[in-house]
C-alpha cells in the first residue's frame, strides 16, 4: 500500500472509531469487522501455535471494545491498536509456556511411566551417568547445560567462554562418545 493509501486507512479507522465512540453501531461494527484480517495476519506470523489465533482475535476485539472509550480520535489508530494486539500476544504466549512448564515430567518421580525408562540395548540409567562421568569437564559441562538444562548454544557460549562453534563441536562430540560407550 502507498503512503496515500496507509494514511486513508487510518484516517477511516480513526473516523470509525470516532464515531462508534458517540454509540454509532453500525460504525462500531464496520470498525471490529475490518480489523479482524489485520489481527489475524499480526498474531499469525507470532505464535508457536496457529490453531490459537482465532482465542486471541477474539481477545483483541474484546480489548478493543472495552478500551474504545480511551482511544483519542486526534491521534492515529493503528498504533493504539497495534499495542493491544501486542499485549494480547504477550498474554497468550505467557500463559501458554507456562502450561508447557506444568507438562514437564521429572524421571526422579516414581511414577514415570516404564516406556520413558531408559533399559536394555541402550543401556541403564546408571550405564548413561557413567558414560556422562567419563567425558572431560568442559564437554561435560557443555552437555549439561545445553541437553539437560536446555540453554542454547550462545547462552552456554556466553556461560563458558567457548565461541558458538566450538560450544556446538564440544556437544557434537560429547555425545558421540556417550553413543559409542553405550
């Protein structure tokens, strides 16, 4: 879109907003009607899940409704809304890791289902610890931070000292002798 056509959208926004701010209904639905696409299209390229994007549309519009009263006519539309959108994003994102945190499953716990149990040809448990015990300290240590605490290969370079290349070569290889010890 040109600069002429950007500007016309949000001058026609802005309009809309305005008057559905003075109880024009028709307005106010013509408004939430062609903001639904541009919802859909900012949230979409964000999430780590698209089957969601319909919950948190229908959040924005809701924030879009209860908050229309603050909106100010004389400024421009898009951002106001672009900022709602952002919080509703930020909300959804916040509330969906923290479901996955809950999902974690700790192989200390006693209920552990057998199949996560690692036995026979691939070796036990305790044969796994050995195998991680045997590795030199910085492969160890670059093990546990980027396979057992997740962190990535930058986090654990900045951690170390290592470059990101040779952060990445000390896992590679790591686990190539944790394999072949097994």
């Amino acid at each position: 879109m040109t600069d002429t056509g950007e500007t016309q959208i949000n001058l026609y926004w802005r309009e809309m907003a305005a008057k559905a701010q003075k109880g024009d209904s028709a307005a106010y639905r013509t408004l939430l009607s062609d903001l639904v696409p541009v919802i859909r299209r900012s949230v979409l390229k964000s999430l780590p899940n698209p089957q969601h994007v319909d919950d948190i549309v229908q959040e924005v519009l809701i924030s879009v409704h209860k908050a229309l009263h603050t909106y100010d006519p004389k400024r421009p539309f898009m951002p106001w809304v672009q900022s709602i959108i952002n919080f509703r994003k930020t909300d959804y994102l916040r509330h969906h890791y923290a479901q996955h945190e809950n999902m974690k499953l700790s192989l200390d716990d006693p209920d552990t289902p057998d199949y996560l149990i690692i036995s026979g040809e691939g070796g036990s448990t305790k044969d796994i610890e050995d195998a991680f015990d045997s590795l030199p300290d910085q492969q160890k240590q670059v093990v546990a931070l980027m396979k057992i605490k997740g962190y990535s290969a930058e986090e654990v370079s900045k951690k170390t000292g290592l470059s990101v290349s040779a952060v990445k070569v000390s896992a590679h290889r790591a686990i190539q002798k944790i394999r072949d010890r097994l």
